[in-house]
C-alpha cells in the first residue's frame, strides 16, 4: 500500500532488527538442545567478554554464564522492542500483516520471559509457551491489532522484568 511505501525505509531498517530478535530468541530456546547436537550460535564475542569460554560445556548456572544470558535475552528484548515499532508502522488497516507481526512478536516476547524466569533451564521445551499461551496470543492481539497505544501497553507490560541491553 501507499502507506507502507511511505515509511519503506524505516521499515527496511527495523526489518532486520525484527528478524535478529526472532533469531536470538530461538537461540538462547534452544541452546541447550543445540549444545547436545555440539552446535552453538550464541555470539561468542558476547560470551567472551563476560569470560565463558566455547571449549567445553558453558557452566549454565555459573555466574558468567548467568550474566551472559541476561545480556543476551537483553539484546533480544531490544531487537523485540524493535518489531513493536516496525509492526506499528504499518497501517492499522492492514490487519491481516499487523497479526502476522504481532503473533510472532507475541510469542516470542512470552518465550523470552520463560528463558529469563528459568535460567537453569536444560531443554527448549522447558521455556516453550504453552498451548493456552499460543492461543492468549493470538486472541489478544487480534482484538488489539488496530490500537497502537493497547499494543505498546501490552509490550511494556510483557517485557517489563527482562533485562535492558
């Protein structure tokens, strides 16, 4: 629409930042699943810097590692933040995009408090969301899809004990 194209560029921007926080939230669900598999796709610059090292099992309860993590999920917080902003951008009539976006957005914002609440976690499906979540998901942002400020509440609110980046 004429909409979207107004706003192409901005769009484009946050498109990407939109995708790195789907990415990093699926990563850090998965790290441990991943780790058995012997693959890690945490940055390991960021582990570094806090001085977890690659070689061997990352100690998940170690204070490092712990500290780490929160970074991370910090990092994924900002980037979800960033989707908010990018699925707002779009025209309130164009519904059937906005829900796309909110879904997903939705979704991976409860996954991402999961993690943060259950850092010992030793398997995605611990920090999977439920069923009943998935569907409170889909029910709230269809009936929100078209109120800009409901929808930032319902973000801030959900996001509001996740650690900053």
């Amino acid at each position: 629409s004429s909409a979207i194209d107004q706003n192409h560029d901005e769009l484009m921007q946050l498109a990407v930042s939109f995708g790195q926080g789907l990415q990093m939230t699926n990563i850090l669900k998965d790290i441990w699943d991943d780790q058995k598999r012997d693959m890690c796709w945490l940055p390991q610059s960021v582990l570094e810097s806090y001085g977890v090292s690659l070689d061997g099992a990352p100690l998940r309860n170690g204070r490092e590692f712990q500290q780490a993590l929160g970074h991370l999920i910090g990092v994924a917080r900002m980037h979800l933040g960033n989707a908010l902003k990018y699925t707002l951008l779009l025209p309130g009539n164009e519904t059937g995009i906005r829900r796309f976006c909110l879904w997903a957005l939705g979704m991976a914002v409860l996954t991402l408090r999961n993690i943060n609440r259950r850092r010992g976690f030793t398997s995605g499906d611990e920090v999977k969301i439920s069923r009943r979540s998935v569907r409170a998901t889909i029910i709230s942002t269809n009936l929100l899809t078209r109120h800009d400020s409901m929808l930032r509440w319902l973000f801030n609110r959900l996001a509001a004990r996740l650690p900053a980046a």
